[in-house]
C-alpha cells in the first residue's frame, strides 16, 4: 500500500474538524456520522475490524489518530485486493482506490470498468489530485507514487 495514497485519502478526509467532542457532539446529531481523521463510517469499519481482528471499537477512531489511520489503510488494502488488475486509462489505481474509499467498493468496481463517476465522486477525485503532491511532500516521495518501503500495519489485540 502506497504511504502517499494513504495520506492523500486523509488530506482528502479533513473537510471537517476531527475533535472528539465535536464527533461526539456530531454523533449525536447525526447518528451514522463517520469518525476520526479518516472519516470512517461505522458500516466500513465493522467490516474492517472483522476482517483484520481488530480489538478496537468504531468509536475509538475519533480518539485514537493513529488508529483512525490504520483502520484506513487496511481498508484500502482490501480494496486493492478486489480492484481489477486491467481497468480503464483515465484513473490510475491509486485514484480508482480513493474513489472506492469515497464511494465504496461496488462503485469503484463500476468506474474500472468505465461508469463515468457522479458530481459529488468527480469532486473527491478532483480534491485527491490536488492534494497528491501536498501528500507526497508531507511524506517526501515522488508525487508519481514511487512505492516507499511503508511500515508494517499490526494488528490491534
């Protein structure tokens, strides 16, 4: 998994604050919000967390960044693993990857395939690409997404 996706996702997920009273306050308001400073919604997360054995409940992303992270990470792992070797030209793997973040995996099966993205998918994909350099450099890799060796992701117990 590409260290410059992963951040590029999380500079893509920081529209809104990620304090963990106002997620709770949000959670209240809004009882299927997503958490943490990866925006992970409940549903993703479970499956994640049944998938890898994590020990940590959803709510535990809001308070722990660097969970809320590699709950991220992981969850584009599986994605990468269904995601078609051979998909159209016009999205590279790691864009097709962020867009199955944002939409899910279904949906980022279908624009591999050539369904045209929606306005709100165009929109994210347009905010990944901006925010792809920004990562790279926060990361100092190349912005064409040379594979840096990334540490490993451990499992939670």
């Amino acid at each position: 998994m590409s260290p410059v996706l992963v951040m590029t996702v999380l500079h893509n997920e920081a529209y809104k604050p990620h304090h963990p009273l106002l997620e709770r306050l949000w959670q209240w308001w809004k009882p299927g919000a997503s958490f943490g400073v990866a925006n992970m919604h409940r549903a993703t997360f479970e499956r994640v967390r049944r998938t890898h054995g994590l020990s940590k409940r959803w709510r535990d992303l809001r308070e722990d960044p660097a969970f809320a992270i590699q709950a991220a990470a992981l969850h584009l792992r599986d994605l990468d693993r269904t995601l078609p070797e051979r998909h159209v030209r016009r999205y590279t793997r790691d864009e097709l990857l962020a867009l199955g973040y944002n939409t899910g995996e279904r949906n980022m099966r279908a624009f591999a395939r050539g369904v045209p993205p929606g306005p709100m998918a165009r929109s994210y994909l347009r905010r990944f690409r901006t925010h792809r350099d920004r990562a790279a450099r926060a990361l100092a890799v190349p912005a064409d997404g040379a594979r840096a060796a990334a540490p490993p992701v451990e499992r939670s117990r």
